[in-house]
C-alpha cells in the first residue's frame, strides 16, 4: 500500500495536512466536520499535533479524517503524486465540472422552453375553446386566412380563429337549412 519507506503516520500526517491545504479547509473545520459525522470529537490542537507527527492517530481518527476530505483511506497512506499530475488532476476535474454545469443549463434552458411551449399551447387550446373550435379539429393557417411563415400576436389569432368559427357556423347553419329544404 506505501510507496516509500516512511512509516504509514508519517505519511498519513503529511496528506492530511496536505489534502486539507489544498482543499482550503482549516484544522478547525476538519475538526468539525468529523464531529458532525458522528467520528472522534477533536480540536484544532489535535488535529494540528497530528499532522506534526507529536500525536498519534488512532484508526478511527484516520478513517474519520479522510471521509471528512473526502478522499479513500488508501490514498491518504500513499505519497501525493507529482505536482504536474495534480496540476493535471485538477484540470481535468474542472473541465468535467465546467461539462457538467455545461450540461445542466443546457438541460434548464431546454426545460423552460419546453414549459413555455407547453404554457402557449395551453393557451392556444382555451382559446380554441373560447371561439367554439375543438381543439381535436385540424385548422390550417390558410383556412384561418393567415399566411405560413409570418407571425401573429395572440390576438390576431384570436380574432382569426373567431372570424373562423363564425364562418363555420354559418356553414353549418346553411347546411341545416339546406336540408329541412323539401324535395
């Protein structure tokens, strides 16, 4: 599991105070973060003792340490890699971190143009049902006497869509008369 011929506390001193430093958390916080997850409860002098190599580190300590940076137990008995690898590591991860928020607006903006399609339709649908237009009635713009390709405000198109029903009203009515006509 070592790398080198330190001892494993030793090691394990030094990559706690070094993976605290690089994560900028303080020997405070570290302490009370172990403490919130229920692990030994130390203070800062502790932990400080601890990373000196003055105090010894009880296992628990050490598992409750390295869940509280969040880093495996086994890594934190290994030697830090090269600082160019760490570089790298930490590019990496930015770059993943950066896709991931790349993807989550992607997937929001999708979402709110989605509700406001949805939210538009809606619309469109109760004001079918306000001019009398079933909304299951396939209606082309030419019949609502609207030309493809330009845009309308909401109400023109209400104002098509009655104009609309009205004619089809009168159709329908025309019909009727038609046939109670004799023969």
């Amino acid at each position: 599991m070592q790398e080198s011929d330190e001892r494993p506390e030793t090691v394990f001193a030094r990559r706690m105070r070094e993976v605290r430093d690089d994560s900028a958390v303080s020997q405070a916080a570290l302490a009370a973060v172990m403490a919130a997850a229920g692990g030994p409860r130390l203070d800062s002098t502790a932990i400080t003792r601890m990373e000196r190599g003055t105090r010894a580190i009880r296992l628990c300590e050490a598992v409750a340490v390295a869940r509280a940076l969040n880093v495996p137990l086994g890594d934190m008995l290994r030697p830090a890699p090269p600082l160019t690898e760490r570089v790298a590591q930490a590019g990496k991860a930015a770059h993943e971190a950066r896709l991931r928020e790349a993807e989550a607006t992607a997937e929001r903006g999708w979402a709110e143009d989605r509700h406001h399609q949805l939210r538009d339709l809606l619309e469109h649908h109760r004001m079918l049902e306000r001019v009398g237009i079933s909304p299951d009635e396939l209606v082309t713009l030419d019949e609502l006497g609207l030309e493809p390709g330009k845009s309308y405000s909401m109400a023109e198109l209400g104002d098509a869509m009655q104009a609309f029903a009205r004619r089809e009203a009168e159709d329908e009515s025309e019909a009727s008369d038609g046939d109670s006509a004799p023969r």
